[in-house]
C-alpha cells in the first residue's frame, strides 16, 4: 500500500541551541530527523568554542557564520532552553540567518521550546528572534514542542515559506550580543 502524500517539504534546517541542551537537542534530532525525512540537520557538532571569529565587525561576524555554519540551509530552529536567551553564539547565528546577501536568502526563523522548560513561567527567547515573533503577524513563529513528523514538517515549511511572505517585517536591527548573559 502505497504511503499518502507528506504535507510539507523537507528543507535544510540550521539548529541552533545552548550547548547546555546538547542531550535534548539530540534526543530531538533522533526523533525528527533519522528516517522520517522531516527535516537535513546541520549545525549539530560544530562547536563554536572560544572566539569562533576574532572580530568585533558585525557585518564580518555575520558573514563569517554564515559560510561556516548556515551554509546552504533555508530554515533555522531555535531550540529554547532555560538559557538559550542569553547565549552570545545564538544570538550570532539568528542574526546571520535573518541577514539577505547578494549571495544567500535569509532563513526562515523558527522557535520551538524544549520540554524541559515547556511548563516554566521563566522561559524567555533569545532577543533577536522575540524582535521576529509577533503572533501570525511576525516572521518568526515560538512553537511548542512537536508530538508528530507532520507538526514539525508543516512547522518548517511555514518558517520557509514566510521567507518571502513575511519578509518586510523582519527585525535584525539589534546590535550583536558581545557576551553571554546568565
């Protein structure tokens, strides 16, 4: 018997996370990524240790992250955290997805939080993507956590699509966060 057809397209998805997270981002990607062709992972394994680029220009920075990490994906996943808000290398990453260049479109932008911290009050986004959220309005969209394949395709799809949907409302005004904030 044939299997009906998926309602989304699987797209190359960024994921950027506090490291702190690491077992369940990973417990996610396992979930989501390994044989249910919901989503291409990139992103996981490469550390951002120390001064990843030794430069206080933000156009280089986000240039510089760009080409070494988002490389050709089309959607980034922030996955929320207790910390997440106040890590220096993802506000970095959001911002070099959210930037247009002559030689890359800006990522569709996506929040999902992590259950760990689904039931906290105390739970916060990263600046940089609450700038993008604004209900069905804004760029971005914080989601919860998936239960199903299909959620997180449909989920990734939208963030892909709003790309050129919703693109005159993105905010990546906010100068670059020079330190990691607790």
């Amino acid at each position: 018997m044939a299997s009906p057809l998926k309602s989304y397209t699987r797209h190359k998805t960024f994921i950027s996370y506090h490291h702190a997270d690491e077992a369940e981002v990973k417990a996610f990607i396992d979930r989501f990524d390994h044989d249910h062709d919901v989503l291409i992972s990139r992103g996981i394994g490469a550390s951002m240790a120390g001064d990843v680029i030794n430069s206080t220009n933000a156009d280089y920075i986000k240039q510089r992250i760009r080409q070494l990490y988002l490389r050709d994906s089309s959607v980034t996943l922030v996955m929320v955290g207790a910390e997440t808000w106040g890590r220096r290398f993802v506000d970095w990453e959001v911002a070099a997805s959210l930037r247009n260049t002559a030689t890359s479109n800006r990522n569709g932008l996506l929040a999902i939080t992590l259950p760990s911290v689904a039931n906290e009050s105390s739970r916060q986004l990263p600046a940089r993507v609450d700038d993008n959220v604004d209900g069905t309005n804004g760029y971005a969209r914080w989601m919860k956590y998936p239960t199903t394949t299909l959620d997180l395709g449909q989920m990734i799809d939208a963030a892909y699509t709003r790309r050129t949907t919703h693109a005159v409302v993105v905010d990546n005004s906010r100068p670059l966060r020079q330190r990691n904030a607790s």
